[in-house]
C-alpha cells in the first residue's frame, strides 16, 4: 500500500503517499551528509531535528528546523547535513 | 537502522527514530477507521491530511489538520478517521 523508500544503507529512510493534490513522503535521515537529486519541485518541511542545506551555485550552507520548508528545484543535485535522526515531510510538484 | 512499522495489513505504516529527547515515528494512514493502543503520552501532530479521532469517555469526535497536535494520555486505547491519506509525526513522552 504504502512503498518504503530506503537511500545511504538505509540511513535514509521514507513512506511514500498522496496528498489531496500531489506525490508526497514522511522521511527520516539519520546522523550525516548526503547528496539528492530532484526530478520534480519538492517541497520539504523538516517535522524534527534540522536539516543544514547547499543548493548548487549558492556558497553557504542553510539551516531548517522544525515547520521549516525549502523549496527544490527540480532536476538539481543537492547537499543535506542531518544533525542527529531528522524527520521531513515533501511533497512533489 | 530505522525500523519500519506496519499495522492494519499496511494501511497505516510508521518510521521510528529518535528526536533530542524522546522515541518518535512519521508515519501515514490510508483512509479508514482504526483503534490504536497507547502505552506511553503520545503528541501527535498532523503533517498532511485530516483525522478525526475519539477518545474514551468522549462522546465527540474532533478533528486536527495539519500542524495542529493531539495529546493522548498512556494506556488508553482510541479510534482514528483517516480521510485519504494522512501523515504525522508521534512523539513518545
């Protein structure tokens, strides 16, 4: 019913839903950086912890805490520092 | 690393990690009725969607939207209306 989604051996983990009007997932990453591709706009709200982010051509890095949303290009390659387990919720536009 | 969890013939599924300071899941509820078990306080926040839950000893339902919390005392059983699919985050206290 619900895919599970398991990225990095599983230190990044999501459930993938639908929303009245988009694709969208619950996620958990653990302690780490990692890199992620988009193919459609996200829209990622960190739900807990914080998630520190690098957007290809920005030259600093940007912090979101909880109720937080960064807006994702699609087609992009990014960077995500989690400190500690952080929890999101996107959607795809 | 995270473990997933499945109730419900998984019509509801759930990720545990850890916040700062307590157990935690995100999870999603495909639409249905269900009746969940607690054994610690639960905060549980809607991220997308809409439930409708009743608690014992209540003769009204009430409905939380998201980023709106319920509070669910330990050792109580209560039933949940997921309308279409919701998403949470839960806080174990």
């Amino acid at each position: 019913m619900f895919k599970t989604n398991e990225y990095f051996g599983g230190k990044v983990k999501s459930l993938a839903f639908k929303t009245k009007d988009c694709s969208a997932t619950v996620g958990v990453m653990a302690q780490g950086e990692y890199e992620f591709g988009t193919t459609s706009k996200e829209f990622l709200t960190v739900t807990s912890g914080k998630l520190t982010v690098k957007m290809p051509g920005d030259d600093a890095w940007k912090s979101y805490g909880p109720n937080e949303t960064m807006i994702i290009e699609p087609n992009i390659k990014f960077k995500v520092v989690s400190e500690g387990d952080s929890s999101y919720i996107c959607l795809y536009k």
